[in-house]
C-alpha cells in the first residue's frame, strides 16, 4: 500500500510580483490560506417528452470559471506597503500560487493578474495585530508545469 505524498505549509506559495518582472516576493505574515476555484454552473430543466407531468430533470452546464484566494494571519510590517498600496490602487497585480512539491508536468504555478478585493485588520488587546485578505484572479491563470528536478 502506498501512502499519499503530501505537501507542507511551507511548500504551498503566495507571491506577488515585484518592481522588476519576474521577481516575486511572498506576502508575510500569512499562516492560512485557501485557494479556491469555482464552476458557476446554469441549470435547465428539461421535460420528457413522452410524460410532460413527470418531474423534469436538471441539466447543468459550466457558464463560467474563476479562481480566488483568501488568507488570514498577522499583519508584518514587510508586506505593509505592498498589500496597502496594492488595495489604495484599485489595480491589478501580477500573483502566482505555487505548489512546491508538484511532481514534473503537473501544476506548479497558477500566475495571473490579480484584484486585492479585501484587506481587513483585527486588533485585540494583548494580541498581535491580524490581518485577512480576499485575492480574486481577473481572468483564470495560466498553470505552469513543474521541471525536473525543480
């Protein structure tokens, strides 16, 4: 029998591009993230033709696709400038989410422009300043395979 190879915390990545193209920096601070991609689907219910007073069934199509992340963690002071210059600009940015441990052909990046839609700040007295965050793809990015031996 053999076990599932898994990946790590650490192995799991999100970066923003920086100042020069194709340098990426990762958001610090955070320690949960969860990338979630999403069909929205149309229904049509269809009759039989043969019994119109039976039940109609459902069919479903996939209308369109999109890609989101969100994250939560404390807020670090080297990601402050970026992630609030980020939002303030209303603007997208360049992002890739990678997955560190891909095996060679499979997905080890999901790249594309990207909107900061929320950025939320929690602070309690006694605790570490929190921050949360929504990232939603304009578009869906484009996967990039692992190497050999990356």
């Amino acid at each position: 029998m053999a076990r599932a190879s898994t990946e790590n915390f650490h192995e799991m990545v999100v970066e923003i591009e920086g100042i020069t193209p194709g340098s990426w920096i990762k958001i610090c601070g955070l320690t949960g993230n969860s990338l979630n991609r999403t069909h929205n689907m149309s229904t049509t219910e269809v009759p039989d033709c043969d019994n119109e007073a039976l039940p109609a069934a459902v069919e479903r199509a996939v209308q369109s696709s999109e890609v989101t992340l969100s994250g939560t963690g404390v807020w670090a002071a080297q990601s402050h400038g970026t992630m609030m210059d980020w939002w303030y600009s209303g603007a997208t940015k360049n992002i890739r989410v990678g997955h560190l441990k891909a095996e060679p052909g499979d997905t080890e990046y999901e790249t594309g422009a990207a909107y900061l839609v929320n950025l939320n700040h929690t602070r309690e007295r006694g605790q570490k300043v929190t921050a949360e965050l929504e990232i939603q793809f304009d578009g869906l990015p484009t996967r990039v395979a692992a190497e050999s031996g990356s």
